[in-house]
C-alpha cells in the first residue's frame, strides 16, 4: 500500500470553501475508486488555514489514476486560486489495522 500526506495551506477567508471542495473529493474517492482506501481531511489545531490530507492507496498507480477522476479534477478547478502553499510526503504503509 501506498500513502501521501498532504498539508496545503489556504488563503484567508477560504476555509469554509476548501473545505467544502476537500470533503467532497474526499468522499467521493473512497466511495468510488476501488484503490483508495483512506481519505481523511484534517485541520491544524494552530492555524485554521492550514489542512492535512491523509490518503491511502492500494499502490501509485490507484494514486495516478485518481488524479484522473471527474471530482478530483473538479477539486483542482475550485482551488487553484486559494491554495497558497503545498507540500506532500509520499511513503509506503507497513501494517495497516
């Protein structure tokens, strides 16, 4: 299995439409591709514009072909211009319970 985590730092005044953006993706990656495992949205406890996206995929591939996918498409279309900053740790899971 394969993970990425994910921090992406938000303009002000763009929580509530990241979020809403984000949870959407989210939802619908664990609901309809069958290699996404884990999609879980986090928020920093010291700075409300920060985010967390925690994913986990059978493999690369399953990442490589949700970036394919109508809503994640969608996702990058609506927050191209309130994501300030990005930056992913990529990893291999060991055990997963």
């Amino acid at each position: 299995m394969f993970c990425i985590m994910v921090k992406n730092e938000v303009k002000l005044g763009c929580r509530e439409q990241y979020l809403s953006i984000m949870k959407e993706n989210a939802r619908a990656s664990v609901q309809h591709e069958p290699g996404c495992y884990v999609f879980d949205v986090l928020t920093s406890q010291q700075d409300d514009h920060h985010f967390y996206l925690y994913e986990i995929y059978a493999d690369e591939e399953a990442l490589e072909q949700h970036k394919q996918t109508p809503h994640y498409l969608a996702s990058r279309t609506g927050l191209a211009d309130i994501v300030e900053a990005v930056s992913v740790i990529r990893c291999d899971v060991v055990e997963r319970n």
